[in-house]
C-alpha cells in the first residue's frame, strides 16, 4: 500500500505546476526512498535551462531533456520526504549492510568444494605498484660452449690405434646498442675465443697440441641513412695465444700476434631481421679500408709467410673489405650461423667463411658441425689446394647461453 500510494503522490506532484518539462523515467518512481541529504531547491531549479552559448552539432535538446528529468526526479524525491516522512523506510547512515559474497573453491584430488570469503584488500594497505619498464640502452648476448671427443684403445686392440681426447671451447660476447632506444644509432660489439685442444699421439715432444686458437674482436658504429642502412666504421682484430709447433721438432709456426690482424674500414653497412627474429642479417662494405699485419716474432717466426717483408714486424696496407653476417633458426633447436669476410688491396685477395651448424638435443647439450673455408693469395700456392684453405670439425658437448634481451 505503501507503494502504491508512493506512486499516486508522485503523479500529483509530476501534474502539479511542473507540465512545462520533461517528464522522469517512470522506473525510477517504483524506487525505495532513501533519506541521504536535503537539498533545498526552488521551482526557477526546475524550468528549462538557459540555452548555453555553445552548441552541438546534432542539437542540444535531448542535453536539456535529460538535464530536466534529473533536476525534476530530484525535486520531487525531497518535496515527497519532506512533506512525507514516513513513507521513507530507509536511511543512508542506518542501512544494514549487504549480504556477503563466497568463493567456491574446488579441490579434484579430495573432491571436496571450499566456500569462503573472498580475499578483499583492506583500505589501508597500499595498492600494489606495477613495476616500471626499464630501458636498455645495451644489449648483451653471451654463448658458451664445450665440446669434447675421447676415445681409449688397449694396447691389445686387433686395429691398432692410439687413446685421445680433443676438447673445443667456444665463449662468444655480444653488446649491441638497443635499437629501439636509440632508432639512429648503430653499435655492435662481437667478442670471440675458440680454444681447442688434443692428445698428440703421434708427436714425441709433446703429449698435447693446440688445434684451434682463434681471438676475434669486431665492431660497428653507423649512422643510419635510410631504411636499414647505415654509414658506418667498421673494425676486425684477430690472433692467437699459444704457440704452435711442426709435429716432432721446435720449429714455430705461429705465436701471440704472429700473427695478429688489424683492419679498419669506412663504408655502408645494411642491418636487418625478420618480424619474430629468426633470420638476422648483416653486412658490411667498406670502399675505403686499412689493413695491418702484425708478427711480433721475426726471431722464431719467418714474418714472410705471413705476406710482411723479412726483417718487419708489420705491413700496412690500403684497399677494401667486405663482411656479411646471417643466422637462421629454422627451427627451436636447429640453427645456421656465418660469417663471410673478404679483403683486398688490388695486388692480392684474402677471405674467410665460417659457417657453424648447430642442433641441440637438450637446453644445455648440443652437436656443431664447424666448417672453414680460407682464401689466401698472399700463402705459397699448395699443388692439392692453390691457394684453398679447408678445416672441419664435429663435436659433442655442453652449451650455455645468457642474454639480456
């Protein structure tokens, strides 16, 4: 009854002076009275606005519409409370709280439902921050790997043979400036070490050997130009550690910077990947290049096989140089790396190109087929392979890998 005599008051007082304005949602009259504030209106609060100086592009009366069913709902709300108290059952500040919400938890393993209260953050603890993104103005890429054969033979075996054991270890460090930081700019930073070592079972002055023994350092800072390319300095220095030695005599055939190779070039490099970062590519030209040879032992060492004149430690030369770099993921665990570099000083040609097969069985073990093929016209020309140089190795071991990309 209540309600419904609610309902009537609120009809006398839509029909009783107020017939010039926009009539209120009828549902909002089937609401409960809630005594919250007074207000004190005037009847000048509920007459059509004055039209604003500003318009809109598709009309302003359904603006004013609205603006006077809210001003109408709310003058009638408090003439009907005040005029009526007790037809307001409730009050803001006495109102009984709502029901509480459960969570249903289900547990398989029991086969059991758990009903509780939802966790709800109490209002004086702190909101959890999201963290920040830091930027990166370096990105570094370390992989390291150790590869190693073994192979034991008693000295009954009806083939014959010798024990041995080879081991390759392989650290490469990559810091790069980040691109996406700095969108003009182009610095990469390569640094690499190849040590391997075997039994020398067939030296009687040794019991061990250094197969490989190999120092690279590279680097490119660009500007770029447009798109993917960039102008650009480039710089290569290798050489070795250890000395190295004919089998069964004293006679050296390399040492640390005997040789050792410095080349600096300016030119165009062009830098590009794939949208996900499967395939890299990277290549650089440099027109204008400097190139020095280095053998720091002209004592043990004959500074000629090296393309230096008897009796120099160096030779400096002009030309240009050429290094391209790709890898390619053809899949998560199967990749192909390379390198090709090419120098020439328009008297004679010298390249390398590395390629480095890898397959991993697992995160931390893998398989690499290493093949190196070398160009040297400066050498004396082999009758099997001119001026062809050609080494090979398979291997077996452990691989590790830490990036901050």
């Amino acid at each position: 009854m209540k309600r419904i005599s609610l309902l009537i008051l609120a009809a006398c007082a839509a029909l009783s002076g107020l017939a010039q304005t926009t009539a209120p949602d009828s549902a909002s009259l089937y609401m409960p009275l809630i005594f919250d504030s007074y207000s004190i209106t005037d009847s000048a609060a509920i007459q059509p606005a004055q039209q604003s100086p500003y318009t809109l592009d598709d009309g302003a009366q359904w603006l004013r519409d609205a603006q006077n069913r809210t001003q109408r709902y709310k003058a009638m709300r408090n003439r009907l409370m005040i005029n009526n108290p007790s037809l307001v059952p409730y009050n803001v500040s006495t109102l009984p709280e709502p029901p509480k919400e459960y969570a249903i938890k289900a547990d398989p393993k029991k086969s059991l439902l758990t009903v509780a209260p939802p966790a709800n953050v109490k209002p004086d603890e702190k909101p959890i921050e999201e963290p920040q993104m830091k930027l990166r103005n370096w990105l570094h890429t370390v992989n390291s790997s150790l590869n190693f054969t073994q192979a034991y033979i008693s000295g009954n075996w009806y083939q014959g043979g010798a024990n041995n054991m080879n081991i390759l270890g392989d650290v490469e460090w990559k810091c790069n400036l980040n691109t996406d930081v700095h969108t003009n700019w182009m610095f990469n930073n390569t640094l690499r070490y190849k040590l391997g070592v075997s039994t020398a079972h067939g030296d009687s002055l040794r019991n061990y050997m250094v197969n490989e023994d190999n120092f690279l350092f590279t680097s490119q800072l660009g500007y770029k130009a447009v798109k993917h390319w960039y102008y650009s300095a480039t710089m290569n220095f290798k050489t070795q550690f250890f000395n190295t030695y004919k089998t069964n005599t004293h006679t050296m055939k390399a040492a640390f910077l005997s040789p050792g190779e410095l080349n600096l070039g300016l030119g165009m490099t062009f830098s590009g990947k794939s949208a996900h970062g499967e395939r890299t590519f990277n290549l650089a030209i440099a027109p204008l290049s400097y190139n020095l040879k280095i053998c720091r032992d002209i004592v043990n060492l004959n500074p000629t096989s090296f393309n230096i004149e008897a009796g120099h430690h160096v030779k400096h030369s002009v030309g240009s140089n050429l290094e391209a770099k790709w890898v390619i993921n053809f899949t998560p665990t199967i990749s192909w790396s390379s390198r090709l570099y090419a120098f020439t000083d328009y008297d004679y040609v010298q390249g390398d190109w590395e390629n480095t097969f890898a397959f991993s069985i697992t995160r931390h073990l893998n398989t690499k087929i290493y093949t190196h093929l070398r160009y040297d016209k400066s050498r004396a020309r082999d009758e099997a392979w001119d001026y062809w140089q050609f080494k090979e190795i398979l291997s077996f071991g452990l691989s590790y890998r830490f990036s901050t990309n």
